[in-house]
C-alpha cells in the first residue's frame, strides 16, 4: 500500500521498564501497529526501554526511533519507586525536548502524547511549535483524584491522608493539564464521564475522542478452553496503590474462609510488588496467591482460560482495560462500583459497595456458586469484549487524528 499523506510522531519517554505496558501505551502500540499496515509513516520518540518495549510488538527499523538519553543510575526503578520516579520524569523531559529539538518532521504530522505525564507532554508541546503544519493529540487516559480522600474519593463520610503517589500524580497534572488545555489540538479520554469534564473544561467536542480500551479477541482463540480450572480467579494490571492490589490478598483471605482451596493468580508488577508478596506471606497464603509476574500474548491467554473470574479491584479508575482481556475469553468480572466503571463496564461485571472488602469477596462466591449469574454475565462480558476489538479502535483514533487538520 502506498505512503499516505498522514504522518506520525509517537512521543513515548515516559517508558521506564520495558517488561511491561499500562493502558495508554498498550493503545499507542495497538493502533500505531495497524497503521504502519495501511502506509502510514510513523516516528516513535522514546528512551532505550521504550524502544526494547515497542519492538516486541512493532515491526519498526532503527531509523524509526529517535532514542532521548536515559537518566544515570536509575535503570529500570523508576517503575518500581517513587523517588526514582521523580528522578526519572523530569530528567527524561529534559533529555526528549533536547532530542526532539534536533530531530526533523515533514509536515502534516501528528503529534501523539501517549500520555498525560511530563515526559510525553512538554517534548510535544514544543515539537508542535516548531513543525509547520502539525497538530498535537493527547492521551489524556486519566484525570487526577482529589488531594484530600486520594485513591479512595468515593469512600463516604471518610477522610484520610492520601497516598504520597496521588500527589504526586496531582502535582504532575497541575502544569501539564493547563498546558494541553490551552495548546493542544485534540485528546482523546477513557469514557462518557471524562468526555463530559473535557467539554466543560473548555475542549471542542468535535475534537475529543472516547477511546479507553481494546482487545484482541483472536488472541483467546490461539489457546483452546479445555475446561480445567486451577484458579478461581485471576487480577491483571499493575501492582499499584490506585490497583488495590494489597487489599485484594485481604479480599482472597476473607474468601478462603467460604472456600479453603481457592487459588488467585496475580498479573503483573510494579511498585507494590514486594509489598504484596509480604503481605501473602504474613497471611501464610502462600498455597492460595500466586504470582505469576508480567504475562502477554498466549501465556496471559492460559491463565486466563486457567480462571473462572476476572478481579478488578482497582479505588479509583476511569477504565481499567486489562480486564476486557479477561472478559474476552468469557470470564466475568468483580469490581467496586466506581462511577467511571458503570459507563466503562456497564456488562459483564458484578459490582461491590466501594471499598468494602467483605462484599466483594461475596461477590467472587456469588458468582462461582450461581450457574445461571456466571453463565449470564459471562455471556455479557464476551459480546462487551467484541465490541472493542483493536481494528475498529485503531480506526476510530486515526479519525479523530484526520478530524484535527
């Protein structure tokens, strides 16, 4: 197919472990994938670890990538820890405007901040300054919560210190929010909700897109379903306070008391990993918690056709998307009753009071003692789970894309 008159600037430096993929660069890749395959040309702007990321799933020359130097002595622990993390976000913001600064774009190009954090957005606030004829789309792929109630807002009548993370995650938006506000072109968000705050905060509605999640539903297609079940359930997504992965082993010893052989399987890393495997083992559910680490492709495929119920028991979220991968192997869901999540899973998922533990380990029993519950709401989760598959969400952004010039 030949080269199409759309170009693509990818700005990706906020990757600091290649071994593992949120959200928004899971959408970045999905899409960009499919239109390299339609001819269109596509640049990616990010550090060695993105570079080793994206070429698992890319098919990309070297010449592809323009390579922002990487910090000094942090390798990959900006994913794993706070203070390396603010070592990290302003050193690679810095090391991509110098880079990008250098680096020549032909016109009509698209400048996709893969997501809202300072190192995908200040490198392509000033590329869009300096490229004639471009235009700047964000990923806005999540608001901030509020300072005072953190990663818990939705807990009625209570008021705690939030979490050092949801600072800092507020103090990153601060500048950043108020920059795309005023200078970007378009931005796309997860759902309904952040659609409506996104007008109200002054965006055209003709240039926001609601594109929060995919899936590739031929994946589970690649392992067949031989009916043996070793897990009861399965949680996959980052290791995160936001994720309410230590909660979830609270949630997994409560169920144990309903059922003493159920086993959980954990996807997936990140800062909370050591805390969470203490956590398993002062509980002494060794036996019943398994983690399994980063899982992709027909592995994560196995585990999944491996479990009965997908978890989801994340404190505040505007999506969630890894566990549409669950859903789209016929697993239901279980998941606090967050509003973002009644218009982002609004099938297919059994809801919990928000934050407390014992309904929701209620409601994984619920829903592995009731055929015709599971049966029902697994059928729900898989006609969701068509409904986002990756070729029509990588159509739908390059519209938005398109509808910028």
């Amino acid at each position: 197919m030949g080269q199409k008159e759309l170009n693509f600037a990818v700005i990706a430096n906020s990757i600091s472990e290649p071994a593992t993929m949120g959200g928004g660069k899971r959408i970045a890749i999905e899409c960009v994938k499919r239109w390299r395959a339609q001819g269109y040309p596509v640049t990616f702007f990010t550090n060695q670890h993105g570079k080793e990321m994206i070429s698992r799933y890319v098919e990309a020359d070297d010449e592809d990538f323009v390579i922002a130097v990487l910090p000094p002595g942090v390798s990959r622990g900006a994913f794993m820890s706070l203070p390396a993390a603010v070592y990290f976000y302003p050193f690679m913001t810095i090391s991509g405007i110098v880079t990008d600064i250098r680096s020549s774009l032909p016109r009509r190009t698209v400048i996709y901040s893969t997501c809202p954090f300072w190192p995908d957005i200040f490198p392509a606030f000033f590329m869009r300054r300096r490229v004639p004829d471009s235009r700047w789309l964000v990923a806005q792929s999540m608001y901030a919560p509020p300072f005072w109630k953190g990663w818990k807002p939705y807990a009625r009548g209570k008021w705690s210190l939030p979490d050092i993370r949801a600072v800092a995650v507020n103090l990153n938006q601060l500048p950043v929010y108020a920059l795309v506000k005023r200078y970007c072109d378009g931005i796309f968000v997860n759902n309904q909700l952040d659609f409506t705050r996104a007008v109200s905060d002054g965006f055209d509605p003709d240039r926001i897109g609601i594109i929060g999640k995919g899936v590739d539903n031929s994946l589970c297609q690649l392992v067949p379903d031989t009916g043996e079940k070793k897990y009861e359930a399965v949680f996959l997504g980052r290791l995160h306070p936001q994720k309410g992965v230590l909660e979830l082993v609270d949630i997994w010893r409560i169920l144990l008391g309903k059922r003493p052989e159920a086993r959980l399987a954990i996807i997936g890393n990140g800062p909370l990993e050591d805390k969470v495997w203490d956590k398993i083992i002062s509980c002494g559910l060794e036996g019943r918690i398994d983690m399994l680490g980063f899982l992709d492709g027909p592995a994560k495929i196995r585990v999944f056709r491996a479990s009965r119920v997908a978890l989801h028991p994340a404190f505040y979220d505007s999506g969630g998307m890894a566990a549409l991968e669950a859903m789209s192997c016929g697993l239901p869901g279980v998941s606090f009753d967050l509003p973002d999540l009644e218009v982002y899973y609004p099938q297919g998922m059994l809801k919990t009071r928000c934050y407390d533990l014992g309904d929701f380990a209620n409601n994984i029993e619920l829903l592995l003692q009731n055929e015709e519950l599971y049966r029902r709401l697994s059928e729900e989760a898989l006609e969701w789970a068509h409904q986002w598959d990756w070729d029509m969400v990588a159509g739908q952004l390059l519209e938005l894309a398109e509808r910028l010039f």
